[in-house]
C-alpha cells in the first residue's frame, strides 16, 4: 500500500511530476496491500500457464506436416484429453502450493523478503539488471537442486512426476511432485530474495520465468525462436533430451543456459550426439535414420572393442533415443 493519500502528495514527496507509468502504478496500487499484489503471482500463473502452451496443444491436435517437422519427438501424440489432464493437475497445484506460500511472505508495508511497492518505479535499466542477476542466479541454484532430486531418493519420491512425461509439452512445464514445486520454486525467489526490487521487476520475472518454462518443454524446437540469439541458451530440444532419457538421465540438467553442464561435465552424452549427428541433414527422415542406424551400430562396435563403457554408455543411449524419434 503506498504511503501517500493522493497523487500530488507523492508529486511533493519525489520532488517532480509523476510519470505516466508512475500515475498509473498508483492509481492502480494505492488502494491494495502487499499481500494483496504479490498475489497478482497467482492469477499470472494461472492465466500464462492457460494461454501460453494453446498454440502447442493446437499444434499437437493438427500435427500439420508444416509443423510437423520441428517436433522433437514425432513419434510420441498426446491426446486432447492427456493435456487436459495435465493442465488440470497443474492448476491445482498452483492453487494449493503458491497459496500456501504468499502469507509465509507478507508483510505490513514492504514484503520481508524486501520487495517494495511504492513509488518511485525503477528504471528499465535497474529492471533488466536485475532480472539478469535473476536469471543468473535462479539458473545456477536450479542446476544444483535439479541434479540432486535426481539422487535414489529424491528421484524415486518426487522428481519422478516431473519425468512422467519422456516427450514434454508446454502444459507439462510445471507438472511435478508438489514438494518439488516448492523446491524449484525457491531457487526462483532467491535472486528477488538476495537483490530485492520493485513489484513490477518481480511480476516480469515470474513471467519471464514461465515463459522460458514453457518453451523448454514445448516439445518443438522452432529455428525462428528468438530465444536462439540468446548464447548459451539450452532450450525445447536441450531439455527434451534429459526428459527422454529419463531416470538414468545424468546430463542437461539446466534451467536456462548450457554452461553449468558444460562445466561439471553433465552434457557429455548430448555432446557426443551432436558430435556425430549434429551435422546429419534432417530433411529426409528416411535416408537419415539408415544413415543414423549405422553410424550409431558403427560407434557402437567401435566403444565395445576398446571398453569405452562411457562412450559406450551414450551411444546406448543415444540409439534408444534415435529409435524412438
Ligand atoms: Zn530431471
Ligand atoms: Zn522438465
């Protein structure tokens, strides 16, 4: 809630007119807690996770042969009524577990965490320095708790749901075990935790966050995505990779960029695919999958005769992989 009664009571306060956005923010704001803006979260989760993977569903229900072919995995059709069921699942779970969470983060004037609401707004630059530090932040922790949930134990208890789905879609970006929910859901509240900033930078980020969220696991890896100019920038097909392989998965564990796995030596298998097949056009399914079918028998006979069991152990999977594919 802000702390002035009218507009020319904050213009005296900042000393200056306010600024379109500011007069808006206030009129807008004024009025309404903190606890009652930091829930705005909730209705953006239900409405972007609503909206957002419908161009995908409508994708998958026409399987045009103009899309067609910037499906990651062609093979796999999910039905109208296993979507919905995804959907309904996530929804619930949105309901349940970031309800639970916003009062644990009230606050009387300011959020504990440190998130302000009053004015004045910050500037496009403190924005996007900020949301970097986010993203920086959310997508190295995410690495870490991501390759622990896939320990014995935390795989078999909860990360598991998440790994239902070996041929993501975008409705399936949250579906997950509801303590993983939580889990995840803190290496996003760090970055605002650690360099609080305005509501409005918050909001951004909680949508950024889904949007990136829901491309990952879109199921199509579009070359027009804009998210390919970004460097380092993992993506559908770099996480579809690590949902496919599934459980025995220990590569691309990555939110947003490829350099942690690169790293800590996590992509190995994905590299070598990309090593051997990377360059393998892909217009011709045919003739690429016999070619495909040898080169990986090939490789194969080579790791076998030299007891490469590492390399041995990618080209497996790599061949159960292009198999279904
Ligand atoms: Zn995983
Ligand atoms: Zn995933």
């Amino acid at each position: 809630m802000l702390p002035f009664q009218s507009i020319q009571e904050a213009e005296s306060s900042l000393g200056r007119n306010l600024k379109f956005a500011e007069n808006l923010w206030f009129k807008y704001s004024a009025n309404k807690s903190d606890y009652f803006l930091y829930c705005h979260n909730t209705i953006f989760l239900l409405v972007f996770y609503t909206l957002l993977p419908l161009p995908y569903v409508i994708a998958e229900l026409l399987r045009s042969n103009k899309i067609e072919r910037f499906k990651i995995q062609p093979k796999v059709n999910n039905s109208f009524k296993d979507m919905f069921n995804c959907y309904k699942n996530v929804m619930t779970i949105f309901i349940l577990v970031v309800d639970t969470l916003a009062p644990s983060l009230e606050g009387s004037e300011t959020f504990s965490i440190g998130i302000r609401t009053g004015l004045p707004l910050p500037s496009g630059t403190e924005m996007l320095l900020q949301m970097l530090v986010y993203v920086l932040i959310e997508d190295y922790s995410n690495y870490w708790l991501h390759r622990l949930l896939h320990c014995k134990w935390g795989y078999e208890k909860i990360h598991r749901v998440h790994h239902e789905y070996t041929a993501p879609i975008g409705f399936a970006a949250p579906y997950a075990h509801w303590a993983e929910v939580l889990i995840l859901g803190f290496a996003s509240f760090l970055g605002p935790m650690m360099v609080p900033g305005h509501m409005i930078t918050f909001w951004l980020w909680m949508v950024l966050r889904q949007l990136e969220a829901i491309e990952t696991h879109s199921g199509y890896d579009f070359p027009w995505s804009i998210t390919k100019f970004i460097p380092f920038y993992g993506g559908a097909e770099y996480h579809d990779y690590h949902h496919f392989v599934g459980k025995q998965s220990h590569s691309n564990f990555a939110s947003v960029f490829t350099y942690c796995d690169y790293i800590y030596g996590t992509n190995k298998g994905y590299r070598y695919r990309k090593s051997v097949f990377g360059k393998v056009p892909l217009k011709h399914p045919v003739h690429f999958l016999v070619r495909l079918n040898y080169i990986i028998n090939l490789q194969y006979k080579i790791a076998a005769s030299v007891g490469v069991h590492i390399k041995l152990n990618a080209v497996q999977i790599e061949k159960q992989y292009h198999q279904c594919v």
